[in-house]
C-alpha cells in the first residue's frame, strides 16, 4: 500500500506545484506544511482553474482556499460509522485517494476508496492518484488526421475531448466509439471563448484545427489568417495562462518549400504559399512563448496518406488511388518532385509518443516526422501504387502546378522519440483501394473529402 510522494509543499507557487504534478504523473497532490502536515488536495485542475478566475500563477498553492479537505484520522480507521461519512464525501466529489493521518495531522499512508472500505492496517507513505488516465483536447478532433488520433488515446486509455466545427461533416464521429471517455464539443478555434472553456479539465493539447493544404488556404485566405495564425496563437497562449505545459502543433514539411539536400530542423525554410507561410509564422510565436513550464513542441509532418474516419482525397497517395479506381489509371503531373510521405496512422502514433514523453526531451522542440526511407519523387510514388494494384497504367504529364520539392531528414524523431514509420505506400493503397471496390466510401468524388471545398457542405 506504500505509494511514492505527489506531496506539495505549501510553500511552492501554482505555476510550480502544477508542474511538480505533471513530472511526478499525479493528477492531485496533497498539500503539506515544513512538518509533513496535510492541508488539503488539490488537483491540476483546480490550479487551472484558479488561473483563469485570476489568481496570480506565483502566488503560493496554500493562500487559496481551493484545497479540498479530504483525509481520514487513524484513530477513527476503526469506527464504522466515520468511515461511511468519508466514502460518501469521496464518492460524491470523485476522489480516489485520501491519506491516513496521525494525531498530529501528518500523512501516515494513502488509502483508495477500496482500502477504505476494508479500513485495513496502514504502512507509512505520501502520494494521490498516480497513473490517473489523462485528458487530452484535440483541437481539430474530427479531420483525417484528428479522428485517427482520437482512436488511438481512446485505445490507450485516454479521455479524449474533441473541439471541432465541422467543416467537412460528422461522418467521422460516426466511426467513433460512444464512451464517456470521448467528449465532443462543436466551436469554433476562433471563439476565444469556446476555446477557453473547452481547456477545463485538460491535461495536454493538440493543435490540428487549420485550412490545411495550398489549394484550401489560397481559396480561403482570410479565414487561413484567422485560423492558422490569429486563433492558433490565442490558444497556445490561453494554454500557457493556465499552464497546461504540453502543447502539440501540427506543421508541416512544406514549410521547407524547396530544398536540394537532404533538409533538417535547422535548414533554411522556403515557404511557397500562404498556408506553409501561416504554418511558420504560428510555429515561431508558439515556441517564443516557450519556457521552462509552457513547452510546446512542433511536429512538421510530411504529406499523410491511407484510409482514415474522414477521408481526404487530394492528398497525393490517396488520389492517385482513387484514379486507379474510377479511371484504371494514375496520372502524374511533373514527376521529378520530391516529397516525403507518412502513413495517418503512423502521424498519430507520433504524437502519442509526444504525448507520453518526458516533456524535457520533447518540449520547446520542432521534430519532422516521417522516415528517410519514404522521400518519394511523384513518379516513384506512382510506380508504386500502379504495382501494388497489380500493374495499373500510369500516364504522364509535364505540366505541374504544385512547385513543392523537398528531402527531408527525420532523424532527430528517431534519435529522440524512438519514432519510426510502420506502414508502407504499397499497403496503404490496397487497403485504399479496397475501401473503395466494398462502397465503404460509396463516392469519392464528394466534395467532402477535398479540402478545398470546405465551405460546401455535403452529407
Ligand atoms: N494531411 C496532411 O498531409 C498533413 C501534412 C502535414 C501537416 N498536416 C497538418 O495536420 C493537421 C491536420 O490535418 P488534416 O489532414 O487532418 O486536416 P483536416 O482538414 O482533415 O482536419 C482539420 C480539422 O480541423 C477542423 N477545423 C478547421 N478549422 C476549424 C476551426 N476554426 N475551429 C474548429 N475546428 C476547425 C476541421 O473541421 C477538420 O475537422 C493540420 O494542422 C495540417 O496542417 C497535415
């Protein structure tokens, strides 16, 4: 019974004891004075929240009135009827844990509410809810690459709380179990208060909420402004206000625009339109509000591909599919283009590992994310598909609009998260392909599954 220490001194400010929660995995700590005296509990969340009500972050934990009082004397361990009065309270407050104390108002041992029933004998040590699942806040829940993730935490454990407005419909949610673990809210990222109130509670953030893609942004470039800079800012920094420290942006390797070597997280960045350029300018303001508790960390993913709950087809794997399907023939325009490819799945996978490490290895970071292996010219990636589909013809055509040519390294995700790329083009397609040959997706030319579109809605 014996559990390690989530105890905080008295003494510590909030900003301080929010992060002596978030390195030692405990979701509520117990308040203590100099002697090892309990004072109360209070949770992550409580903190938070004394944040945005305005409470100074440097103020310390013990001149607020928060903590909740939730202990149990030794000495009373025997008496049926305390020990009934004290499950109740913690039933109807949701407390976990509870500690033991002494005559003199030290901790003694942690209980749970099971030990409690049994009141058993005690052994001595501090702690509250440790391993207690998180909370994560996927800001763009709903997309292809959101509704993957979301899978994914759910999977692992996670309460997983999606805030998304839908711009490509529902179909997604669909897919997704119905568990108390998995909260929606629809809003928009540029209601600074939706945004604000959706962060109650939450223990990390994904940022993937965007205009995404260079035909969308150069349709739509007002609200590619608003949303990818102005209101992806506002985030980061309400996130910081209230010192929930993790923070994941998803950019992209188009950032880098052109390169002809191998490019690096250092390389120089050669934006060649407004939605690569609206990715930088939100990932330099994000890191600058970096420090040594708000540590975000930027993910720039290479182009994703393979099926997910909300399907894309103007990603370049998933249409050249698509065309083998309907037209029995890819097309391929230029050629000669690098790009670096990463399956949806494996991209989510990624950010779980973010999610999970240690947030002095992955904090105030940029990482790419993919694998040297699959750095494609367009034409490769045609070859490819055409011979994972059994040989489907491919016809060629000088013209290209999209100017983007880029290697990139993805070493630093290896060395660093251990991230390595699981799934292959070749599958992906087939099972791309096969989703299509059942009428899991009965019509791929909706205009739902293309970005650009997004104003036009089609269920
Ligand atoms: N798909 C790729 O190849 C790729 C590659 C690199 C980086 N990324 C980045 O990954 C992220 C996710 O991309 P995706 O392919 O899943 O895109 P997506 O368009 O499928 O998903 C974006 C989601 O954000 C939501 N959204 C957009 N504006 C919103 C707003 N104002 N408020 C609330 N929700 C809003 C949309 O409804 C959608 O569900 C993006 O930030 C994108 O820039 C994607």
């Amino acid at each position: 019974m014996k559990r390690n220490a989530a105890g905080i001194p008295e003494n510590i400010s909030i900003k301080e004891a929010i992060q002596l929660l978030e390195r030692s995995n405990y979701d509520s700590g117990f308040i203590i004075d100099a002697d090892g005296r309990y004072h109360g509990t209070a949770s992550a969340s409580d903190l938070r929240r004394l944040l945005i009500s305005g409470v100074s972050e440097t103020d310390p934990v013990s001149a607020q009135p928060y903590h909740h009082q939730y202990a149990v004397r030794q000495a009373d361990l025997g008496s049926e009827e305390v020990v009934r009065n004290v499950l109740s309270d913690l039933t109807l407050h949701g407390v976990e844990h509870i500690p033991v104390l002494d005559k003199d108002g030290r901790i003694v041992d942690v209980f749970t509410l099971e030990d409690l029933e049994h009141a058993s004998a005690s052994s001595t040590g501090v702690g509250a809810n440790r391993g207690r699942l998180k909370r994560v806040l996927i800001v763009g829940g709903a997309g292809y690459l959101g509704s993957v993730l979301t899978a994914q935490l759910l999977t692992r454990g996670y309460t997983v709380r999606i805030l998304d407005s839908f711009l490509y419909g529902r179909r997604s949610l669909e897919q997704m179990p119905r568990t108390p673990m998995l909260e929606i809210i629809e809003g928009d990222l540029r209601n600074i208060h939706t945004c604000v109130s959706a962060l109650d509670g939450v223990h990390a953030v994904v940022l993937l909420a965007a205009i995404v893609g260079d035909p969308a942004s150069r349709l739509r470039p007002k609200e590619t402004i608003e949303t990818n800079v102005i209101a992806a800012q506002a985030l980061a920094m309400a996130c910081k206000h209230q010192c929930i420290n993790r923070f994941l942006y998803a950019s992209t390797c188009s950032v880098y625009g052109l390169g002809n070597t191998l490019l690096d997280e250092n390389s120089d960045l050669r934006p060649v339109s407004l939605y690569a350029r609206t990715k930088i300018a939100s990932e330099q303001a994000i890191l600058s509000m970096g420090d040594g508790y708000f540590a975000p960390t930027i993910l720039r993913m290479g182009t994703l591909y393979g099926c997910s709950p909300r399907m894309r087809f103007d990603l370049v794997v998933n249409t050249m599919t698509m065309h083998a399907f309907s037209e029995g023939k890819i097309r391929v325009f230029g050629g000669t283009q690098w790009r670096p490819l990463l399956s949806v799945n494996d991209a989510a996978e990624s950010y779980v590992q973010c999610l999970e490490a240690d947030l002095a290895d992955v904090g105030n970071q940029v990482f790419n994310i993919g694998s040297d292996e699959q750095n494609y010219q367009i034409e490769s990636i045609a070859q490819i598909i055409a011979e994972a589909l059994n040989g489907v013809k491919v016809e060629h055509d000088d013209k290209s609009l999209d100017v983007r040519d880029y290697r990139v390294s993805f070493r630093k995700a290896s060395d660093i998260l251990g991230f390595q790329a699981s799934d292959t083009v070749g599958a992906a397609s087939k099972a791309i392909y096969t989703c299509l040959a059942q009428g899991i997706i009965p019509d791929p030319t909706q205009k739902i599954y293309y970005n650009h579109f997004f104003d036009v809605m089609e269920e």
